[in-house]
C-alpha cells in the first residue's frame, strides 16, 4: 500500500495534469474559427421547432 501512496498516486497525478495540459495547449493550434465557443442559436431554434411541435401533438390529443 504504502508503494501505490507514495509512486503511483503521484505518477497518476502528475500523468492527469500533462494530459489536461495538452488538451488545453492544443487550441492554440486550431484554426481561428474552430478555437472560438461553439453557437448556441442553432440549438436554440431546434429545441423551440421541438416544442411547438410537442404542443401540435398534444392539442391533437
């Protein structure tokens, strides 16, 4: 127990940090358009589309 506490965790630290690191790092190499938030008003129609049509199918019952 005492090898895990005091090599591994560690090592399991330190390798999820290096990992978390590099996913973050590597926006800087997207291009300019894929690096920014993704657009929410395109899911904003689609979620209103579906409940319109949701209050269509109810009123039809």
């Amino acid at each position: 127990m005492a090898i895990f506490r005091q090599y591994i965790a560690p090592l399991l630290v330190v390798l999820i940090f290096l990992l978390a690191l590099v996913a973050v790092s590597a926006r800087i190499f997207l291009p300019a358009d894929m690096a920014a938030p993704a657009p929410i008003e395109d899911a904003n129609i689609k979620t209103q589309a579906n409940q319109n049509l949701s209050l269509l199918y109810l009123q039809r019952q």
